[in-house]
C-alpha cells in the first residue's frame, strides 16, 4: 500500500480525475477528506468505497469560497493533526472565442481554476510549513503548455496554475514540502465530454468528428482513462517522487511531444 495512512485532502472530488484518484488513494490506505461543490457526486464517490466511513469524511466546499475552503482544511487539521497530501484538482472548463466569450464565464474560469487553487493551497500552507513534510499537486493541463483553438481563456488558468506551481515550489523547499503538477490530456471525464459536446454543437460537427479530433492529439491515439492520471497523482504523493519539487507531469498520450 503505497500511501498507506497517509492523510490526503483532495478537492473536486465527485467526478472524474478526482473520483478515480480518491478510489486509487483509498485502495493504497490513505485516510481521505474529499470534497466537491457537488454534494450528490461527491457521495456517489463515497459509496463506491468499502467501508468509506472508516477512512473517508465528505464535505460539500465550494472552492471559490475561502471561508468554506478554510473549514475544509481546519477540519482534517483538527481530526487527523497534520495533512500528508494535498491535491487541487477542482477545476472548470469554458470555451469559445475570446471576442464572444461571457464575462460570467470568464469569471468562473478565473473563480475556480486560479483562485480556488490559491485557497486551498493559502490555507494549508501554514500546517504545511509547521509539520516540514508533505506533498501538494496541482491539476495544470495540456493547456498550460499549447494554445488549443477557442481555449484562450481555459488555457490563461491552466498556464497560471502551472507558474504557482513552480513558484510555490521555492517557497515550500526550505519546508521540505514538495509542490508538483499534472497535466492530463485528453481525459474520458465528464468535462471533457462537455467540452467535445459543446465544440460538436458549434460547429454543426458529430460528436465524434470533434471526438477523433481529440483522440488524435496524443501519439498514443486515445484519450486517457481517468485512473492513468490517477496513477501519475499517486506517484507525485508517495517518497518514490522524493527528488521531485517543482516539476510538471505531463500524462497526456504524447500530446506536447509533437
Ligand atoms: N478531463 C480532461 O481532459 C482534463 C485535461 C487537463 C486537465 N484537466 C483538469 O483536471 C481536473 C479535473 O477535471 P475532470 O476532467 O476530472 O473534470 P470533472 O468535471 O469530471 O470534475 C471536476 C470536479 O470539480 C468540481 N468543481 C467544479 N467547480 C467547483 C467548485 N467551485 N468548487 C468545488 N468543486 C468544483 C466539479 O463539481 C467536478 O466534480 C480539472 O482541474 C481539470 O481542469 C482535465
């Protein structure tokens, strides 16, 4: 067991990446506080658990919210004493031209991806420094490193996530506190599906025109599983990424390589 007691706080918890890494977490032995704004996916991530209620505490915490993103952290701090792992993984997509994009939109964008990762990192850095252990990874993209066509503005947070990352990185070294990212490519989540959905819809293209698209990005031909980025977020956590800080990795199928 590979994080075996290990005390991991993960956000964006009832879906996809967040789903297959709390379930990957949970088989390796960590104690996890999982959350998510959406409180019907975040217990349908429970009960895919068994026995849940012996390592897994739930919380509905929107990442925009600072007072909620505090609790969530003083909650696994006063029941658990320190956090091991912190993943910052919550995260939107919105597309389209820049000239025809909503303010709302950009708003949420900013709102989740940018600030909800400052949030939940801001508020954990304090035990983080104190305790002088512990691993925090953050969810980049492959849009943090390539412009993607109607994807400016999803791809200004992603590059942004990676740059705290990196930045955070030097700060957290004197702590011994590692701070690495992931950057998935195309991976079968519910965002992603939305995302190939709403550019079919635009285009007056098929699904699955716009989904072979995708599918043809990465070298490999394929879109990833949600449990292969798992994996990459797992190895970041455990002392077989010891000498990584700083580092982004990429588990997008080839993708950036082209
Ligand atoms: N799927 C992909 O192809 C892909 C590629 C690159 C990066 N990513 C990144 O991976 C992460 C996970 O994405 P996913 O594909 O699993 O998406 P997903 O939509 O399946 O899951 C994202 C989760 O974040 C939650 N969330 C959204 N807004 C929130 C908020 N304000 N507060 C708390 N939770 C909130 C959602 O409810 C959802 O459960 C995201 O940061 C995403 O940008 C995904």
């Amino acid at each position: 067991m590979r994080v075996k007691d290990k005390i991991c706080v993960l956000t964006g918890a009832a879906s996809g990446i967040g789903r297959a890494t709390t379930k990957l977490f949970f088989e390796e032995g960590a104690f996890l506080v999982i959350s998510d704004i959406d409180e019907d996916g975040l217990e349908e991530t429970y009960n895919l658990l068994e026995n849940a209620e012996e390592r897994v505490s739930l919380m509905k915490v929107d990442v925009r919210k600072p007072e909620e993103v505090k609790k969530m952290i003083e909650f696994a701090i006063k029941k658990y004493g320190r956090i091991d792992v912190l993943i910052v993984n919550a995260g939107v997509v919105r597309v389209g031209p820049v000239d025809e994009f909503s303010d709302e939109d950009y708003e949420l964008l900013i709102d989740v991806n940018l600030k909800g990762t400052y949030y939940t990192c801001k508020f954990a850095i304090p035990y983080f420094k104190k305790q002088k252990c512990g691993s925090i990874i953050t969810l980049a993209s492959v849009a943090a490193h390539i412009g993607q066509v109607n994807h400016a503005n999803y791809c200004s947070t992603k590059a942004g996530v990676l740059g705290f990352t990196k930045a955070l990185a030097l700060d957290m070294a004197p702590y011994n506190v590692r701070v690495n990212s992931v950057s998935p490519g195309a991976t079968n989540t519910p965002m992603l599906q939305s995302d190939v959905a709403k550019q079919a819809r635009d285009r007056g293209v098929e699904y699955e025109v716009v989904k072979k698209e995708f599918e043809q990005e990465g070298v490999l031909g394929r879109w990833a599983e949600p449990e292969e980025i798992a994996t990459g977020i797992l190895f970041l956590a455990t002392d077989d990424a010891s000498y990584m800080t700083g580092a982004d990795l990429r588990l997008d199928g080839g993708w950036t390589t082209r």
